[in-house]
C-alpha cells in the first residue's frame, strides 16, 4: 500500500522541524542526488569516456534550491556513477533563484545561468540527465507552468518527439504542473518524468489522476518529518 498525504499535511509536518533549524532542504538535497547518482550506474556509460552531463532547469522557490544543492553534491563529488564524473548545468527558469542553493552550486564549479529558450531547451536534451526542478508543492493553487518555464519545456517536450534526445526526467518532489493534491494538470504542458524523487511524504498528486503517469517511478526520500506524517489523516491510499 502507497500512502499519499496533502501539500499542507506536508508543510504542517515540516514547520516544527524548520523551526528548529534542521536541514531539511538539505537531507531532500542529499537524497535527491544520491539517487541521480543510482540512476546514471543503472545507464549504459557516456561514449567516449566523456563524463555524465546532468542539467538542472532550476525554478525560484525551494523546489530549485533542493534542485541546486543536489547539483553541488553531483559536480562535487568523486568516483560518482560507477567511476564517470559528473558535469552540472543550471539553467534559471524562474524569476529568481534560491540564493544559498545558487551559492553552493557556483562554489562547486556549476554554472547557474539563465538562457533564451530555445538555447535551453537544445541543452536540456543533449544532457544525460534533465532534472525537473521548477514548481513545487507551494504551487497548488496554480500548477500551470508560465513564462520562460513553460517555454522550455515546452521546447523540450518537441525536441524529445522530433527525436532529438532522450535525457533521463528526475522530478524534484513532483513534476512541475502537476497538482501536488488531486494529480491534475492545468494542460499538456508537463515534463513527465523517469524518476520522481519525492520528500518526507508521497504527495497525493502522485499516486492519482495524469499525476500518477506522469511522476513515473516515485522513489519516497525520508527527510525526518515522517513521523508527523504517520500521525496524520492520509488523503489517499492505494495498492
């Protein structure tokens, strides 16, 4: 049985822990690229020995900070992926950008940038990994992808059905559109995803409606809030 719990359930269970200053962003990081890494050892290697490329398409609220620590972790380590470095692009899709996330990153030698859309979406779909790190559960009241996040993937979406690439999807926490509550989607315009790396709790959204087909396979990341969330009423349960 999958347990799936709201995007406030999830909020009210982190409070307590955020405001005792746990590193929760942190944890979600950390899990969320230990399992890119889990995902590129399952892959045939890059050819010509050249090292992994993992793009970021990074949003502007905490959904692009896990996505930019998560980035620092990968360019910085060593040995990752069975041997094969890491190569890390961030492209900003947002208005702005997690300022702490963006300082790891850039610390760890990853580019955080903002490109013309089509630029961007050419380099998401040459990379082996395109992690989804836009919208997060803060945007249930407007899932729908706008501006130059909507534009890229977008523009993504073609390339992929032209043939022009077949990257790996990581969502971070959910795929960006999605309705983190019912799985609903404002239109077509969702990445949808390999492997949803989802933090605390499997939101809702992921287990019911278009969510549940476009999260692909939903890999739950414990990040300490998990008792809180036994506690309370789950909004949905499925075999």
């Amino acid at each position: 049985m999958r347990t799936g719990y709201t995007a406030q359930a999830v909020r009210d269970a982190e409070r307590p822990h955020l405001e005792a200053g746990e590193p929760l962003m942190e944890r979600a990081s950390h899990a969320l690229a230990q399992e890119i890494v889990e995902q590129l050892g399952a892959l045939p290697p890059p050819p010509g020995g050249r090292p992994w490329r993992v793009v970021l398409l990074v949003g502007s609220g905490s959904n692009g900070g896990d996505a930019l620590f998560a980035g620092a972790e990968l360019a910085g380590g060593t040995g990752a992926a069975g041997g094969t470095g890491i190569v890390v692009e961030a492209i900003r899709v947002g208005t702005r950008v997690h300022e702490g996330g963006r300082a790891a990153a850039e610390a760890a030698g990853v580019g955080v940038r903002s490109r013309e859309e089509t630029e961007a979406a050419r380099v998401a779909v040459q990379g082996d990994v395109v992690v989804d790190g836009i919208l997060g559960t803060g945007t249930a009241a407007a899932p729908a992808l706008r501006g130059a996040a909507r534009e890229v993937v977008a523009g993504i979406l073609n390339r992929i059905a032209a043939g022009d690439g077949a990257p790996l999807i990581v969502a971070v926490d959910l795929p960006s559109g999605v309705d983190p509550d019912t799985g609903a989607v404002a239109d077509e315009v969702v990445l949808p995803a390999d492997v949803t790396v989802t933090f605390g709790g499997i939101k809702a959204g992921l287990l019911q409606g278009p969510g549940a087909q476009l999260a692909g396979e939903v890999v739950l990341a414990e990040i300490g809030i998990e008792a809180e969330l036994a506690a309370t009423e789950p909004a949905i349960v499925v075999p």
